[in-house]
C-alpha cells in the first residue's frame, strides 16, 4: 500500500510539504524524525525556558499538523 504524508508548518499552510511512501514503517519514521526535528528547533530557538510539558504540547501541535492518506 502507498501513503502520502502531507505535513503543514501550521494549521494555515497552504504549501504544506507533501512526501509518499511505500512502505509504513519509513512513513512513520519519517514522521517522527520531522516532527523531532521541528520541536528541536522550537526548543533551540525559544527565548524561554521550556517544561516538559511544554514540549509535550509542542509535539501534540506538531503531530496535529499531520495527515495520512492510504493511496
């Protein structure tokens, strides 16, 4: 089965980036780099000090901002 990720910057992104996989495992890894790679950046560049649960409410924005389809 074939998937297509489409990953947005934010929930207005009308250019999201769009991958396609064939595999399921490569697909949810991807997700999971992408989306640890973007709340590192969060992390790297706030100006505050962030908590656990801060970055726990990061990665639920981060994972919302996701769309699988089955193609």
């Amino acid at each position: 089965m074939k998937y297509k990720v489409t990953y947005k910057i934010d929930s207005l992104d009308t250019n999201p980036s769009v991958e396609m996989f064939n595999d399921q495992n490569e697909m949810f890894d991807y997700i999971h780099q992408e989306v640890e790679r973007r709340i590192n950046w969060s992390v790297e560049h706030s100006p505050y000090s962030l908590s656990n649960k801060d970055i726990k409410d990061l990665e639920a924005i981060e994972y919302s901002l996701v769309r699988i389809d089955e193609l």
